[in-house]
C-alpha cells in the first residue's frame, strides 16, 4: 500500500529523495543540459502548495507536489512539479496513485485547474498525464529542460 507524507521539499529525506530524481534526469537528458532546479519550500505549503513523498512510513520511494500559480482565465491554477517514482518501483501503478492525491489536494484548494510540464523523451509520463485526463497546451513557463506543457481542467 502506497502512503503519502506531507514534507517540506527541504526536509533531509525529500532533499535525498530529489538528488536522486535529478541526478537520473541529468543522466539521461539528451545533450547533457538539465537544469536542476530545487524547489522552494515555503511554495509548497498549503493552500499554496503541497510536497508529498510516497511509500511506506521512513521508506520513501517518490514524490511530487502541487505549487499555485497565478490564475488563469479558467480560475485557480496549480502546477504539478517533481513527480518521481524510483525505477524499479515504476509499473505499479504509483505514478497514477501520486498524481491522483496531488489532484485531490488542488481539488480541495478549488483549483480550476492543474497544469504541468515534461520533456518529450519521458514517453511514459506523457502517457500517464493523457490517460489522467491532461491535454497538451502551448507552453507556459520558461522551463528549460520541458518541451511539452499539458493540461487538466477540473471544473
């Protein structure tokens, strides 16, 4: 059984967590030019934001969060950030299990919307994002390493 924690991203444990989430990006980034940007704590904390990590108790093995962002002409707008499944832990159906919990939190929060973005080569978060109901949008931030932005209304 998946769990989730709420944790400050600045936390030891979500700190190691994100080392190594970005540390297999830049592995595999093509031409070697992620960027890796940790995020800030104080945009994780509710209603602003939220950071989970996910597994059993003291045994994390991914995470994610939910930031809001100004709002669009839809409403209130959160973003999904740092979504993150261990290798050996993926096809399980925890990726699906995280973005769900980070939705139902935006939800709460009266969130119009969620919107993410991700790098073309991460084929099988883009289809975990459409089977979840985001489409894809123009892009919306100057993210460097993303070239494709989606997504998700939710009211």
């Amino acid at each position: 059984m998946l769990e989730f924690r709420d944790a400050s991203p600045a936390d030891p444990v979500s700190h190691a967590i994100l080392v190594e989430y970005f540390a297999l990006r830049a592995a595999e980034f093509p031409g070697g030019t992620y960027t890796p940007t940790f995020p800030i704590p104080s945009a994780f904390e509710p209603p602003a934001g939220v950071f989970l990590l996910a597994g059993s108790a003291g045994a994390p093995v991914g995470c994610g969060g939910i930031r809001q962002l100004d709002d669009s002409a839809a409403g209130i707008r959160y973003e999904v950030k740092h979504l993150f499944l261990r290798p050996e832990t993926r096809g399980q159906g925890w990726g699906r299990a995280i973005l769900d919990e980070l939705e139902h939190r935006a939800r709460r929060w009266g969130a119009a919307e969620l919107v993410l973005d991700t790098h073309h080569t991460l084929e099988a978060a883009g289809a975990l994002y459409a089977r979840s109901g985001f489409e894809q949008i123009e892009r919306y931030n100057d993210n460097p390493n993303a070239t494709r932005w989606y997504r998700k209304t939710l009211i």
